[in-house]
C-alpha cells in the first residue's frame, strides 16, 4: 500500500513531493509537500497525505496545496497544511484556520549569559509558574466583562499595551503589529464571548508552553547579531493562543458550514473542509469573528510577556530593561490572512490559510519592522520540551514557492493517548531534570501527553525547510526550564 501511493507521487528533489492534479478526480492543482523520504512516509502512514490531496478541491485554489515538514492529519486541512484562496471566487474554510485560532509563538532575548543566570533558574521557573497561570480553564489575573471585550477583541495586543502590561516597541516586533483588521466582535457567540472574559493572561494546556533556553548554536553570526541573539544567551519562548473563546469561534462556525456548502453548491470530498465563498456573507462573517480571536491570541500573548518580565525582576531584582528583556518576534500559526503575493508573474491579493504553519516573509518585504527589512522575517520554530527549539528568518525563495511559508514546529509523531499510554508508569520530570531541564507542569497526564518521543525531531524539521530554500536557520535553543499547563 505504501509503495503504490509513494508510485503515485513525483520526487522533485530530497526536499520535494508532488502530488499530481491526476491523484484524484476533481483536484483543481497539484499538492506540494516539502518532507523527505522518511517524513513523507509518515504522512502517508497517518493519511495526511490525503488531506493535503482534498485540500486541492477547494474553490480558488492557487498554484499548490502545500504541506511543510511538520505535517500530520488534522481537521480537514493537515497540522502543517497551507491553502492560497482567490479573493474572487475562493473560499474561507475554518478547518484550514483550526481550532485554536492564532496559536502562536514569541521569542524574548536578554543580555544574560548562562551561567550568570544558571543560580536563578529554578526561582525564576517557580516565579513564573505562580505568576502565569495555566491548566485546562485556567483563569488569569484581568477581569473584563460586558462590553469591555470588544476593545480586546478589536485591538489585540495593542489592547494590553495600553492597560500596562507590555511596551509600545512590543507591538513593533509583532506579525500584523498585534492587531489583525477586520474584527466584528459582534460575529462571536454569547458563549464565545463568555469563555473569554477571565482566560486573558492565560497560558492553557496541552502543548501551549513557557521556556527558558540558551542559545547553544548559531549558524548564521551575521543575522544573529542583527537581531541581538548571541551564543550562551538566556531567551523566553511563549507559546499559547486564543484559549476557550478561539475554540469556541471555530467549533460554532464549523457546525454551520456545512449548511453554507449545500447554500452555495460545493462540493468537497471531506466535509470538514466545510467552507463559504470569501465574498459572501457567510465568509464575511467567520472572517470577522476569527479576526478577533486572533486579537484576543495576541492580547493573551502581550499579558504573559508582562508577567514574564516581572517575573524575572522580581527575582533578579533588576528591571527588565537592565536585563535587555525585548521581543525579538511574535508570529502566528493558525490563521487566514490577506496577502499580496507573485503568481506566474502577475501579483494578486490572496487568502492564504495556514494551519500549523508559519509566515516567513523574505528580505525587503514591506509589512516588516525596519530593522526586519535586511535580514527577513524572524522564524520562531519550537520544538519539544527535552531537545530544542530554532530561530529562522524568511526567504526570498518563501516568497517564491511557498507563499512565504514555512513549519510551525516538530509536528506530533505520536497521539496524546498512546503518548500516556506508552509513557505510564516513567517519572518524566525527573528524566528531563537528568538532561538539566527543569520543569513546572500543572495538569496530571500533560508531561506524558508532551513527552518528547512524542514529537518528530525538530532538527530535522529545520534542515528540511533549509535545505528547500524557504527558511534560514539563524540560531538554536536548548531548554532550561519549562512551565506547562
């Protein structure tokens, strides 16, 4: 079964596969999946492959359906699965967007050594996990009700900026400037709205996380230091998104979908692909809503880095600005955006889904921070809490191929389920303290769910979108301490 599907897909190099228009019937483009040999057999194993294949039905659909190195099967498009719509005739699916809208990633670096900062570790780890609070309904510490989540919702992490909790230059160094257009708050539900009110500040469970790493490689010394990242470092990496409100606004519009398809006579060969045309009202409306749970990710995201900071103050006892405590970037992996992008030699304004994918714009590229333009823009890929986690920039071949695409982060090797199942009865706090990592975890089974070995090598992720031209690596970070929910 695995050669006769791996006979029907085209090896373009050791980085590409296509899968051709003639895969099934009804495909309007080709698929694209960058992987090697053994990455594309897993996606064949667990049928991600397919999605990638179903993906290509979709309305509008330009050039590819494209996949990265992290694929594996998800709800209707694949975790590492990117859809380019036509605005004039494509389509706004939320199983391309995913459940936890605006799931995303933040690098802070400081000017902290290792061993300068080695003693304060465990207290600083400790600090944190009192201070940011996680777990499955975790509740945070900013109390808005009514009315007032509108603002948060329309502003995003300019919202939080404005009530204290981060910096003006924060929003600078944030995909979009922390605020994606387009938000109607009036597009969610009561009960969407309700599960937002105390989750700002949050960081949720499952494979959301806060880590404290070092820089143990660079491998690109002048990138690196346009972006104040040197080896031996002491860096923050974030990783939450839009908690109950972003997976109530998906799961409220996936139920509906399917009815809009029937409306607007489109037919998929899965249903959880459910769409509406972009233009009609229907689309409008999703478009809205997952704008602001978009905003309300990146309000979240801006309130933990607030608390990071004061975290690390309050135990080394100097102010975040002493300790160099900036945003190097925040970027986003779930979610539809409009861009502007080169196909076949004329530009055209797109939808482009990305679903466990990251933006990677190359040098030059307008909508980055000036000190961005020269270098690209920066790649945050986390890894697992037991290996490491890479900073990358942009590329012009991104901009060329992938629709300044890349991967999101090592991709699930293995289901939470036969995660815990597999790893019962093993202390896995203790094996990760045996390698130097200290951890923080709150939910019972979340270090087994989160076990390394659940998670492909995100190493090989990296060399994968490298080798294809689409990413640069600029640095690596080996884990310290981690908090998970």
């Amino acid at each position: 079964m695995l050669n006769d599907i791996k006979g029907k897909i085209k090896r373009i190099d050791d980085y590409r596969w296509l899968i051709p228009v003639d895969f099934k019937s009804g495909m309007r483009v080709p698929g694209l999946i960058f992987a090697d040999e053994q990455l594309l057999e897993k996606a064949i194993e667990d049928k991600a492959f397919e999605q990638v294949a179903n993906v290509a039905f979709l309305p509008g659909i330009v050039k590819y359906s494209l996949a990265m190195p992290d694929i594996h099967w998800g709800y209707g498009l694949p975790i590492g699965g990117v859809a380019p719509v036509r605005i004039s005739d494509g389509v706004i699916s939320p199983g391309g967007v995913g459940s936890d809208i605006n799931c995303g990633v933040r690098l802070l670096k400081s000017n902290l050594t290792y061993n300068e900062f080695k003693p304060y570790l465990q207290k600083t780890i400790d600090t944190i996990y009192v201070n940011v609070p996680c777990g499955v309904g975790s509740t945070g510490k900013i109390r808005i009700s009514g009315k007032e989540i509108d603002e948060v919702l329309i502003k995003g992490a300019r919202w939080s900026v404005e009530h204290g909790y981060g910096l003006k230059e924060d929003l600078n160094h944030t995909e979009e400037n922390g605020t994606l257009a387009g938000a109607n708050p009036d597009a969610l539900s009561k009960r969407a709205r309700e599960r937002g009110y105390e989750q700002i500040g949050t960081l949720g469970a499952g494979n959301h996380f806060l880590e404290i790493q070092v820089v143990d490689e660079i491998f690109d010394e002048a990138v690196a230091q346009k972006l104040g990242i040197f080896k031996g470092q002491i860096t923050v990496m974030i990783h939450t998104g839009s908690r109950g409100l972003g997976y109530q606004v998906c799961e409220d519009y996936m139920a509906s979908m399917v009815r809009v398809m029937q409306k607007y006579n489109i037919n998929l060969p899965d249903r959880q692909l459910a769409c509406a045309p972009i233009n009609s009202p229907e689309g409008k409306e999703y478009l809205g809503a997952m704008a602001a749970a978009a905003n309300y990710a990146w309000a979240n995201r801006q309130a933990i880095t607030h608390w990071v900071r004061e975290s690390f103050e309050r135990v080394l006892g100097r102010s975040a600005e002493e300790l160099g405590l900036k945003l190097v970037y925040d970027v986003a992996h779930n979610i539809a955006k409009f861009e502007k992008h080169n196909v076949d030699g004329k530009e055209m304004e797109l939808l482009i889904h990305r679903k466990g994918a990251t933006r990677a714009f190359g040098p030059g590229h307008p909508v980055l921070p000036q000190e961005y333009r020269e270098t690209g823009q920066p790649v945050i890929i986390p890894g697992d809490m037991g290996r490491a986690s890479y900073l990358l920039v942009g590329t012009e071949g991104a901009m060329k191929e992938s629709f300044g695409s890349t991967c999101h982060g090592a991709g699930r090797c293995m289901s939470r389920h036969e995660a815990i199942r597999k790893t019962h009865g093993r202390r896995i706090d203790e094996e990760l303290m045996n390698k130097g990592i200290y951890v923080r975890a709150r939910g019972r089974d979340t270090l087994y769910e989160e076990v390394p070995e659940a998670y492909k090598d995100v190493s090989h992720i990296v060399d994968i979108v490298a080798g294809a031209g689409i990413s640069k690596k600029v640095a690596r970070m080996k884990p310290l301490g981690v908090v998970k929910g």
